[in-house]
C-alpha cells in the first residue's frame, strides 16, 4: 500500500547567525542554509496485531483506509501511571525494517550579512 507518493524535491532551510567578539576578534556571520533532496523512496515494513472481531467486522471498502488498520491496533497493556508494562511478547505494533534510499541532496550556504574574510 502507498500512504504517500510527491514528485517534488523535499527542502530544508534555516538561518544560522555565528557572532564572536573577543580580543579584537569582531565576527558577524548571518548564514542562510538550504538542503535540498531531490528522491527518497522509503519502504517500511510493518507488524500489526489486530483484534480479530474488529477485523472481520470491516467492510471491503475499508481495507484502503490506514485509519482502519489503526483503529483495529489493540492498546498495549499499561501500569497505573500510563506507562507500558514490559512484555516483548504483548507487542502490538512494530517497524520492523526501514529503508531509505536518498539518491541526490543539495547543500547551498548563503551568506545574508558575513563581516569574516572569505565569506561574502
């Protein structure tokens, strides 16, 4: 089942301003920093312990709604505080494997304001 699929690029960016002033070191920097990913294809594999009543009551048209699957997740086992009781063998939902695949990314470092040499 494919949850997502986009064709365009995934984009990251930030400003980071580095600033030192000390001992006649007077250095303002104000960098834009942009990372840029152009393919990720990722695949993961799922393990769900569903309850078997609410399964079988789900109609066809229901099978495509990821929501559906959650739903039909039993809540693990938890202590009084909310926390859950440890038991590798009451798992109720895991990721297993996760793959990803990053075919190409881009870095571009801007600088917006720089007063150090070599930066403008």
């Amino acid at each position: 089942m494919i949850i997502c699929a986009h064709s365009k690029p995934l984009k990251i960016s930030t400003r980071v301003l580095i600033a030192i002033k000390d001992n006649g070191l007077d250095m303002r920097n104000d960098v834009a920093i942009e990372f840029e990913i152009d393919s990720a294809p990722m695949l993961a594999t799922l393990l769900l312990k569903v309850e078997e009543e609410t399964f079988l009551r789900n109609t066809p048209a229901q099978i495509n709604n990821p929501n559906c699957w959650i739903a039909m997740i039993p809540f693990p086992k938890l202590d009084d505080r909310g926390i859950r009781v440890d038991s590798k063998s009451d798992i109720t939902a895991a990721i297993t494997t996760f793959d990803i695949n990053v075919a190409k990314i881009k870095l571009n470092a801007t600088c917006v304001k720089c007063t150090s040499p070599r930066m403008e």
